[in-house]
C-alpha cells in the first residue's frame, strides 16, 4: 500500500484513509486494480477539477470489512467498482441511497440494481495464466481445466487467491460449485488443493508470479493474462473448461455522503464517454454497449464472445450463499 501511495500522489491522485469528505471533496472506495486507477482518475480529474478525488484502494474482502467496521461512522463518499457479490450484503445495501447515474439506463437489467442502488459498467472474468517455458523446462501439460490441475505432475506448481480475501479467488470458486454442483465441486477443489503452492490474498499475483517463472499456473484474472501476454511475458490465457468464473464490478453512493451532488457526479462520469472510452483498454468484460475490446485482448486469445467462455453464475445464489461458502473454503483449506 505504500508503494501504491507514493506513486498516485506523485500523480496528482491523493490517497487517503479515512477523512470525511467536504464541499469539493470526495472520498471514494474501491478494489479495482492499481494498474487502472491512475488513468481513470486521471481523466475523472479532467472532467471534474473542481473536485478532489480521494481514493483509497482495498481487496475485496478488506473493503467490505472496513465499510462494516465503519458503519456507525461511514467516511466513504461512493463505492466504485467493488464485486457486485459483495455489495448484495444486505448490512452494505442498507448503507447506499438509490441514484441511477446518468447513462447507467443503457446497461442490461442485469447489470443494474432495480432499485438503483448499484450499476456495473465492467467486470472481471478468471483465467489460467500458464507460463509457457516453465511448463516446457519441467515437461508439464497445457492444463485445459480444474480437473487437469489434479495431476500430480504439478505439486507446487500452482497458486490461487483466498476467496475470503479476494473476489477473484471467490469468483473461481463459485463458478466451480455452481458448474459441477457442490458436492462434485468441493471434491474438484479438494483434489487440486495438495499441489497448491500457496492461497494469495490478492487476484492478480497468482498471474504475476507465474508470469515471472515462480510456478507454473496461476488462477487469477483474465486482465492481468492479456496485459502480461502484451508486454512480451512467456503466458498463455487458458479459460477453464466448463465455464470461467467472472463477477460485476458495481458503484453506488453512500447515503451518509456528506457532498452528494460531487458524488454523484463521478458516479455520472463512471458511464461518460471519457471513462468508456478507457473501459476497454482495461478491461475484458465491459457491459456497456458498443464499447470494443482491444487488440492486445483479441490478440491474447479473448474471443469476442465472452458467453463462449463464461460460467452461468447465479449472483444472487453467490451473495446469498458467500459466507458459507468462504467459511467452508476456510475450515478445507485454510492455511
């Protein structure tokens, strides 16, 4: 975190903890990745300089803990970008006033809260990242799915994140007991677990170090896949078979918002053109109609129609059933 601070505010992005918004100040939660913060912000800062953003970046997990460790004192002006899984908490709901931001009536139903109080723009979707001249240097198979992972070739070889941590290791997760069941699909998570090297608390540095030839595959997200094949890492981006995991990142505005009207307009900009136009550079799973993909994402094996490679995820089922779910996860797993 402190690397992270220092560099955003040498760009001009000041990242603070907890300080109650004033009149030309918002402060403004999320867990999306560092790699996108500084350009949205940027061009969120071109559009509203009037206003200073203050944003402070947490995980999945430790955003949700800080907003109900909080709930007697909310310091948050807006949430942006959390997992959509996360917001359902209905302790979470209660904390968001209804607001739907200016252009969030073109998403699908699916991407919006029917009583306005989240909107999702983007997602993300897991992927394998297999580094290719490991798994050659140690004469491994191209692992195509979970089952694959089970053999004994690859003891040590593979990380994921912890689902109690991490939306990305949730994600993997549900989409293995939504698609198998949960019986076949706890007993799928338990055969791969004794080659597991290590659970992560962050979803991107499984893809990270195995992109730097620390193992051989990580679970991890789809974005951290095309941006390392696009800056020459020896990667491949391997969607499961039987359908990757992939979850919606929502925004919404705190109702103890003590400058609502700014608030409200970075959740209006969240779907202008200037955030939109950035979306697909960013991201593999963007909801907003006619917005592109780019070509690093086509050129690294994205294809250009997600319900090829996307498991069918009940988001409700997957709020309603998570703290189960990640309490199991912890009591099987748990290290």
């Amino acid at each position: 975190m402190k690397k992270w601070m220092m560099s955003i505010t040498a760009g001009a992005i000041a990242l603070m903890g907890a300080a109650s918004a004033n009149a030309g100040s918002i402060t403004v939660y999320t867990a999306l990745e560092e790699e996108e913060i500084a350009d949205y912000v940027k061009a969120a800062n071109a559009a509203m300089p009037d206003v200073e953003i203050n944003v402070l970046r947490l995980s999945t997990g430790d955003l949700g803990a800080r907003l109900l460790a909080e709930a007697g004192n909310p310091q948050a002006d807006v949430i942006w970008g959390w997992a959509v899984t996360a917001m359902m908490n209905p302790e979470i709901l209660n904390m968001l006033e209804a607001y739907k931001a200016s252009g969030s009536e073109k998403l699908g139903a699916a991407y919006r809260d029917a009583d306005g109080r989240w909107f999702a723009p983007t997602g993300y979707m897991g992927a394998f990242c297999v580094n290719t001249e490991r798994l050659k240097a140690k004469g491994l198979p191209m692992p195509k799915s979970w089952k694959d992972l089970e053999n004994p070739a690859f003891k040590g070889e593979v990380v994921m994140p912890d689902p109690n941590s991490s939306g990305t290791g949730y994600l993997h997760v549900i989409a293995v007991l939504q698609t198998m069941g949960e019986e076949k699909g706890w007993a799928q998570l338990k055969a791969v677990d004794p080659n597991m090297a290590q659970y992560t608390s962050s979803g991107s540095k499984p893809c990270k170090a195995a992109r730097a030839g620390e193992y051989a595959v990580g679970a991890s997200l789809a974005f951290t896949a095309l941006k390392s094949i696009e800056e020459g890492y020896p990667l491949a981006m391997v969607f499961p078979e039987g359908g990757t995991g992939y979850e919606l990142e929502a925004s919404g505005l705190m109702s103890s918002s003590k400058n609502k009207a700014d608030a409200k307009r970075f959740l209006d900009w969240t779907m202008s053109k200037s955030a939109t136009d950035l979306y697909g550079s960013f991201k593999a799973l963007v909801t907003v109609p006619g917005v592109k993909g780019s070509a690093a994402a086509e050129k690294a094996g994205l294809p250009a129609d997600l319900g090829t490679v996307l498991a069918k995820i009940d988001f409700v089922e997957s709020a309603k059933n998570q703290t189960a779910v990640k309490a199991r996860w912890k009591e099987m797993f748990g290290r």
